[in-house]
C-alpha cells in the first residue's frame, strides 16, 4: 500500500502542509474534496518528490520514498496526472505516450502498452497522429491519463481530472477511473466536484488550510450538510 505519515511541507516560510496522514490501498479509490488553496496539489508534489516534505514519510510497500527523485519514485510504481494535463503540445499522441514508456518501472507486468491505452481510449487511436494542441480539453485530459498508465503505476494521482470538462466527458471519465479500479490500481482523486468524488470514492478525506479535518465514506459526507456548508461552500 502507499502510505503518506504525518508529512510537513513548505513552500519558503510558508507552512502548507501540517501533519497529512493517508493510506492508498489497490483496488481502492480515496477522494480527497477541499476549496483552492488549502494544499491538494502540495501532497500530491510532495508524494512524487517535487516538493518534499521536511518531516514525515511517503513509503510503498514499505519503501521510504520521502527523499527519493521523482523519477525514481514513478519507476516505483506510483504515476502522476497532473492539474492542467501538461501533456507536450508539439509532440503527437503517440509519441506522448511513448515518453513514458520508456520511463516505466523496471519490475513490472507491463500490462500496459500503445493497444491497451488505445482500447481503453478509442479516440486516442483515432487521433493517434494529431499534435497534442490540436486536441480537445477532454482528450488531453485522456491523454494525460494515459501517459501516466503507459509508465505501468500500481497507484494512479489524479490532480483535479474533471477541471474544465463537459459534463459528458466528466462521465466518461468516471468510467474509467471504475474501470481501472476494478484492475486492482488505487488511485487518489483530488477534485472540488463533490458530486465527482461521492460517486466514485469509497473513502473521502477533506482538506482545509494544509489539515485533513474530515474523513467518512461518501454516503456520510453525502449526508452532512454542515461539513459539505463549512469546508466547501456546497
């Protein structure tokens, strides 16, 4: 499993993160709800190693990963979508793809190649030979997704996924994150579409000024509409 302990991260003087503690675990889907600003990118930058922590651990499968590079801790298995896709505009889809595949982990069941991320994305393969900005929003955003399982993870982070996306696409993306637990891959959801996250998390954590101050399933969370009003405005 990947564990985030009690980790402490900041940005200069600024204190963002005070003592986030979580476990991913395969097969599961932990949603992570908060308002811009609060640190759900910064624990996301700070699992890879973008950010570090200045106390704390990230370990998988028992694996201190807290100090490792990022490109080490992608070979580990853990794989990255970041906000704002940050696909490469002037490289094709295909080629896109076959960045991170070369940056797969080296133990690995390398169950995912070009024809598996094709069938799970028909419109990449229809769109194969097309430059990354002659894409729409939602098909970079499929195409990030992809990226990110050509490297093989184990654990999937997904940064705000439905940011900008037609309420059509939003659905399909729903799909696929079911589909890729269904797989066996644990994936962590950052988003603020509460709607997004109680339908597809089974355990959903809420982030407020760098703390998690809640944790419930999503039919508790459903149901209160006091943390919903306090924490997110909903």
């Amino acid at each position: 499993m990947l564990e985030i302990s009690d980790i402490h991260t900041y940005y200069g003087a600024s204190y963002v993160l005070q003592g986030v503690s979580l476990t991913l675990e395969p097969s599961k889907i932990v949603g992570l709800l908060g308002r811009n600003g609060v640190g759900k990118t910064t624990l996301v930058r700070s699992i890879v190693g973008l950010t570090p922590p200045k106390r704390g651990s990230v370990r998988l499968d028992g694996q201190d990963l807290t100090n490792a590079p990022t490109h080490s801790v992608v070979k580990q298995g853990i794989g990255l979508v970041p906000q704002e896709r940050r696909i490469f505009p002037s490289l094709t889809v295909e080629e896109n793809l076959n960045i991170n595949r070369r940056a797969a982990r080296a133990s690995q069941d390398n169950r995912w190649g070009l024809e598996e991320v094709y069938e799970l994305f028909p419109v990449l393969r229809d769109r194969r030979g097309n430059r990354g900005n002659h894409l729409s929003g939602g098909e970079q955003q499929m195409l990030a997704i992809a990226r990110a399982l050509m490297g093989n993870p184990r654990y999937l982070l997904l940064d705000e996924p439905t940011e900008g996306l037609a309420p059509i696409i939003v659905r399909e993306l729903g799909k696929i994150v079911d589909t890729l637990r269904s797989q066996g891959m644990g994936i962590l959801l950052i988003e603020q579409q509460l709607h997004f996250v109680l339908s597809h998390a089974d355990t959903v954590f809420i982030m407020n000024k760098g703390a998690l101050v809640h944790e419930s399933t999503p039919a508790e969370l459903e149901s209160d509409r006091d943390i919903q009003a306090k924490y997110l405005g909903v």
